[in-house]
C-alpha cells in the first residue's frame, strides 16, 4: 500500500537505483499522466518477477516525485514533448467543454503571445534564414506540426496526412531506407482544458479527438484508408514532417488509449479487419505557462 514505509527492506543497490529510475521514467511515457500508483500498480503487474520485492510504492513515489518536480522546473524549449501532460491524470473528453467555433486554433496554438506553446525567440512555422543544417529539435518540429493541424481544424479539414514527403514514393524521410509511414488521422472533434489551479485564460489547452491509423503508404491496405477518408471527406490536409515527429504524436495517441485498451477491450475487433481499422484517441496540447 501507499505510504508504507520501507524500514524493514535492504537499501537498494546502485543498480536497483538506476533501474528504478529508468523504467519509471519509461512508464511517464507509456501511461498517461500517471500517479506514483499508476506506475507502481504497472510495475506490481507486469515486472514483479525481477523488482516486485525492492520497487516498493514509497520507492516509485519519491522517484516520481522528483521526476514531476525536474519537469516542472523546465521551461518548455528544453521539454521533449513526451512528459506527461500535467493534467492532473487521464482526461475525461465527456466531461470537458467543446471548443468554440469562432476561436481560431491555429491562432491559439501559435500566434497569440497569451497562449501559444511558444518560447518568444521560436517561430510556430519555418522562417526564411532558418538553420536548416543543424534542423530543428524533434520538439519544435512537433510543436508546429500541433499548430499545421490548429489550421487544418480551422480550414474544416478532416483528414490529416503526417508524413515524410511525397507519401506514395517517401523513401522513410530519406533516413538511409527503412520502411515509409505515414500516421493519419480522422478529426472528431476540438475539446478544451483548463487546469483547476489557476483562472488565467492563458492556461486553457486544445484537446484533440481524432481516430488514427500509422501505416506504410506503400500498402494495399493504407491506400484503400485514405482513398475512402478521401472519398467520405474530400479533402486532406497534408504535412510534412520527420518520422521522429510523427513518434512523438503516436507515443501521446498510444499512450491515451492505455485505459480504453485495458479494460474497454480496445474497442476493434480480431482478423484483418483490425489491421486496417482507425483507433481512437486524444492529443492534449502543451501548456502554454511552460513557455513563459
């Protein structure tokens, strides 16, 4: 149970230190927004073997603990976009308001200095003059791939197109061969969310439903996904951006599923079908206070 205390047990080694460290740090990633016990509760079920005995509640506790506080202390330029999101666990899309028509998201996300996720020296697109030789880090590049899809909502896009290139010839972006893909994504709609502990404006953040599907553009089965999404909704909004970008929203759309594929049975059913079906999920944009 939760804040047992641990006298009884050997210190932990080194090692065991480490390990901790490492497969906590592991699990902010995989689980969404996880308490100390979401880590701990995930580690008694599925690694109990080889750290049930030592990787005890009040061991995952404080190393969560400090793990939330190093995030907190870093401003969002230095954030990899894989940190938990900070929204005092999972949201509840029912329970959140809807977005509203005549706010544009492009425009929050990227250009009003109140609530863009933004550091004021960074652009939310390319600029001209733009160090193209060292690129951009894989969290910018992110951050603007964000706001390319705030203007796809605003332009009553539905379809989104997240790829390296020209998505029927993309030679995996280019990065010494490696399978192509493509990750996209069905919009279901704009939610918002604002944190309890404040009432500034500025804290509210875009919640993001969509249905996906990560596939290799080449296949059979991923041509006939979008033909019919293209058929169904006419148009896609396309951008392009680096297979590293495209990790980062499927580590943010997987992880938010973790519950659903846990106990609502993940909501697809077996056989080929499966392989070929969208899955839903949510994206909830960064906090626009990490920035400031």
């Amino acid at each position: 149970t939760m804040g047992g205390g641990d006298e009884g047990l050997a210190p932990m080694t080194e090692e065991q230190a480490a390990e901790l460290d490492r497969i906590v740090a592991e699990l902010r990633v995989v689980l969404p927004d996880p308490t100390a016990r979401d880590i701990h509760d995930y580690i008694e079920e599925n690694m109990a073997a080889t750290m049930g005995t030592w990787a005890t509640a009040n061991r995952v506790k404080k190393v969560n603990t400090r793990m939330n506080k190093a995030a907190r202390a870093k401003a969002g330029v230095d954030r990899d976009m894989l940190e938990p999101d900070e929204t005092d666990g999972p949201v509840v899309l029912e329970e959140l308001g809807t977005w509203p028509d005549d706010t544009s998201l492009e425009e929050h996300m990227g250009e009003d200095e109140d609530t863009r996720c933004f550091a004021p020296g960074e652009h939310h697109a390319p600029v001209d003059g733009e160090d193209l030789v060292a690129g951009v880090s894989n969290a910018l590049a992110y951050r603007r791939s964000l706001v390319a899809c705030g203007r796809f909502i605003d332009g009553k896009l539905k379809v989104w197109r997240l790829h390296g290139g020209d998505a029927a010839g993309d030679d995996g972006d280019g990065e010494g061969g490696g399978e192509p893909d493509e990750l996209v994504m069905l919009s279901r709609g704009v939610r918002w969310y604002q944190s309890e502990k404040g009432d500034e404006e500025g804290e509210i953040r875009a919640v993001l439903e969509v249905d996906f599907r990560r596939g290799n553009p080449r296949t059979g089965a991923h041509k006939r996904m979008v033909s019919a999404l293209i058929a169904k909704h006419e148009e896609a909004g396309v951008h392009v951006c680096t297979k590293e970008v495209r990790d980062v929203w499927c580590a943010h759309l997987l992880r938010n599923r973790f519950w659903e594929e846990k106990y609502g049975g993940g909501g697809v059913g077996g056989g080929d079908k499966a392989k070929e079906a969208m899955l839903p999920s949510y994206v909830v944009t960064p906090a626009p206070e990490w920035f400031r």
